[in-house]
C-alpha cells in the first residue's frame, strides 16, 4: 500500500524520495481500512489524522440546522482528505468524514509529519504543492458558488472532475454544487440534449 503513495510523492516533487525517506514515510504512515458508511471523523471530534486515499472513496460534509448534508469535499483515490483546521489547528470539527465505498487509507498523525517534514525535502515539497493546490481549488468554489448559475457550476464540476460524474450518486453531486438532486436532472437533461 505505501507504494502508491511513494509513487505519488515522487510525481508531485522535483527529486525523487531517498531510501531512507521511503522507510520514514512506511512506519509514520498507518494502515486504515473504512468499510462503506464507516466514519474517518465526525463532528465535534478533533482531526486526528490526514490521510491519502489508496482505493476507495470518500466524502467531507455537514449537516445544517434543518439536517440537510452539504458536501464540501470529495476524494478517490491519489486524494488527500481530512479537516485541515481541526488536523491544524487542534479544534472540534464541523465535519463528518465518510466512506462512500470500501476504503483503504494510508493516515499520519501531526506529530508524525512534522517530524517527517524535517528528515524528508521531497515530502516538505509535495506538501507545498498539495496545499497550493488546495488553495487554488477553494478559490475556484468559492468564486464558482458566488458567481455562477447552477448550470454553469455544473459545466466547471464537469470539466474538473470528470472521474466524478459517473463515480458518485446524483444527488451527492448536487448537495456538493449548493443545488437540488431535481435541478441537477433538469441542468444533465439539458446538457445531453445540447450535444
């Protein structure tokens, strides 16, 4: 299982990963295997760990005050999830972490990168990269749900996330774009009859 995030950390950095970084990252990283439905975290506990998605997939979400879900998060495999403030910052998140199929994760502490970020530049680099790409990706939503018609919201997650349409349920999608299951069939409908 270590070998896949191995591979990933060497794509997404400028040198390769040493031997000795290899064997750092197989012992600081944990083996977790979720069945269907089974939580990584839930709300009010504090994030514990961020971890790579090796097979499976998962979802980041809460539930508003009237028990509506609102996904803020997808990940398959080669994904990262987990509460990055709670992970951070040490507070009770406002997310539950699931899994949408059987799931097998690799997990590390934050004590455990932050002793990794010192013994291993490759790691320090992809963890750069990842949360540049975080950032860019926030950015895009949060631009996208403030500017956007669903139609248009729809087209960019599309475009994006390609692997998703067909991976996920309908109304998962949905709650993920801020619109509802019934929208989301009239904006597909009307998409398959413009091609």
């Amino acid at each position: 299982m270590h070998q896949k995030l191995i591979t990933y950390i060497n794509e997404h950095t400028s040198s390769p990963l040493t031997n000795e970084e290899m064997q750092l990252i197989e012992t600081s990283f944990q083996v977790k295997k979720l069945r269907k439905r089974q939580y990584l975290l839930q709300e009010g506990e504090i994030c514990k760990y961020l971890a790579f998605i090796v097979k499976g997939a998962m979802r980041q979400y809460n539930i508003d005050g009237n028990g509506s879900e609102h996904i803020v998060n997808f990940g398959i495999e080669n994904w990262w999830i987990g509460d990055r403030e709670s992970y951070t910052m040490l507070t009770p998140s406002a997310y539950n972490i699931d899994a949408l199929e059987e799931t097998e994760l690799l997990t590390i502490t934050r004590t455990e990168i932050l002793k990794l970020q010192n013994k291993s530049p490759a790691l320090i680099e992809m963890l750069r990269l990842l949360d540049e790409k975080n950032a860019i990706a926030t950015q895009r939503r949060l631009s996208s749900n403030i500017s956007y018609t669903a139609e248009k919201r729809y087209a960019e997650f599309e475009r994006c996330y390609p692997q998703f349409i067909q991976r996920f349920p309908q109304h998962l999608i949905a709650s993920y774009l801020g619109i509802t299951k019934s929208s989301l069939s009239r904006i597909r409908a009307n998409a398959f009859k413009g091609k």
